[in-house]
C-alpha cells in the first residue's frame, strides 16, 4: 500500500510540474530565484558596488546622490516582480488546494477501510463468543 501512495503522490506532482505553461515555468523560476538568499546577497553587493562607484567615482558620476536612477531600477523591478510573485503563490495556492482534496480523499477511503475492518472484528469476536457459549452449553448438558 504504502508504494502505491507514493507512486501516486510522485505521479500526481510529475503531472501537475508537466502541466505547466511556458508562462508558468518562467513564473516560478523568477520567483524561487527572488526568493534565495543568493538573490537578497548578490543584489545587496551591486547596490553597494553602485553607490560606491557613484559616490567616489574619480571620472564620472552617472547616477549622483541620492541615487535616483537606482531608485527607479528598483521601483521597476518591483512592479514587474510583485505580480510574478503573485502569479507563482496563486498557482501554488491551486496546487495547495488540489493537494488537500486528494488528502481528503485518501482519508476518506482509509476511513472506510477501518469501519470495514471495525465490522469484521466485531463479526469475529461475535462468532468466538458464540462458539464459547455453545461449548459452555454443551459441557452444562455433559456435566447434567
């Protein structure tokens, strides 16, 4: 039982990974890379390597103090950022969702499976208790 599950749980991610659209997949590579410390690291050095050649740049400061051109680097790379994000958590959302229906549904199955296996117990230890009274009754009658 316990490779049918997993062969089914690796099935049902190979599926919904092979599913994707092009659109998709670039989607959630932008969002695992924006969400890497490498990302947050190399990000934070060309910023400083930025400022600093704009601050003690000896033959030409292309973006002065306060660093407007920089400022609007990251305002631009936020707004197209936010909604790859967003696009990449609601599919993550729909996987989410499709994973708990088909939790639900292998709990649902397990449930029926014990009330199953609850009955035939109770018919087994009914069918003991049966043969012991009768056997009681049978050395009662011996006994008489």
């Amino acid at each position: 039982m316990k490779n049918k599950q997993n062969t089914q749980v690796r099935t049902w991610h190979e599926q919904h990974y092979s599913e994707r659209t092009f659109g998709q997949r670039i989607a959630d590579g932008i969002s695992a890379g924006m969400g890497s410390w490498s990302f947050i690291i190399i990000q934070t050095l060309i910023v400083l390597v930025w400022m600093a050649c704009n601050l003690i740049g000896f033959i030409m400061h292309w973006d002065p103090y306060p660093f407007i051109l920089l400022n609007l680097l990251f305002s631009t790379q936020a707004a197209y950022a936010a909604p790859i994000i967003m696009m990449s958590q609601k599919r993550q959302n729909d996987r989410d969702r499709l994973q708990a229906m088909d939790d639900y549904q292998t709990n649902l199955e397990a449930k029926l499976e014990i009330e199953e296996l609850q009955r035939r117990l109770n018919r087994i230890e009914i069918d003991k208790l049966d043969k012991i009274l009768a056997i009681l009754e049978s050395n009662q009658k011996i006994n008489k």
